[in-house]
C-alpha cells in the first residue's frame, strides 16, 4: 500500500470520527474505528488531532488559517485535515500537517 493511500485512510478516519461526534451512532462505530486505527498503528501510521490545542507561527505541524484581528494568543478551534505520523523505529516524521483554523 502507498504512502498517499494510507494518509486517505487515514484522513477518512478522522472525518468519520468528527461526523460522529457525540451522535448516538458514535457508540455502535467506535469499536470499529478503533480497529481500523490500530490496523494502521501497526503499520507504524498514526494522527493526531490538535483541536483546541495553543497555536503560534512557530508551530511547525500545523497550516493554519488564521480567523479574527489578533494574531496574539492563538487556539486551535477547527481540524480540517489531522497531523499524521509515521514512525520507523525511534523515529517519528511528520507526513501530513494538519490543517488548521485558529483563533485569537
């Protein structure tokens, strides 16, 4: 399987998760979900999601679409696209920023 299709997967995942977010339909999917996210931590691919989160230009994780008059004191209020991770060894790369809507 290709890089490209498992950050697919992946990003399928999360949206799944969002959509379900706190619908009762949530409960009868998370045991499925989960599956599906330990298949691709076996893998050595995982995400996370950065919502509410401290954002600042530094940041070197996130792309992030800044919203209101202030840069100052940024928090990560929406996830479009998750970070994505993937580990060889001791070591973790980024291959997918999260895309991301702060607000000051």
């Amino acid at each position: 399987m290709h890089e490209s299709q498992i950050k697919e997967i992946i990003n399928q995942i999360f949206e799944i998760e969002k959509k379900i977010s706190g619908d009762p339909l949530e409960k009868s999917l998370s045991r499925n979900l989960r599956r599906l996210k330990s298949a691709t931590e076996e893998m050595g691919f995982n995400f996370h999601n950065p919502l509410g989160e401290k954002y600042d230009i530094t940041r070197l994780d996130c792309e992030a679409m800044i919203s209101g008059e202030s840069a100052d004191n940024l928090k990560i209020v929406e996830v479009i696209k998750p970070i994505i991770y993937f580990r060889e060894g001791e070591t973790n790369s980024i291959l997918q920023k999260a895309v991301v809507v702060t607000e000051g």
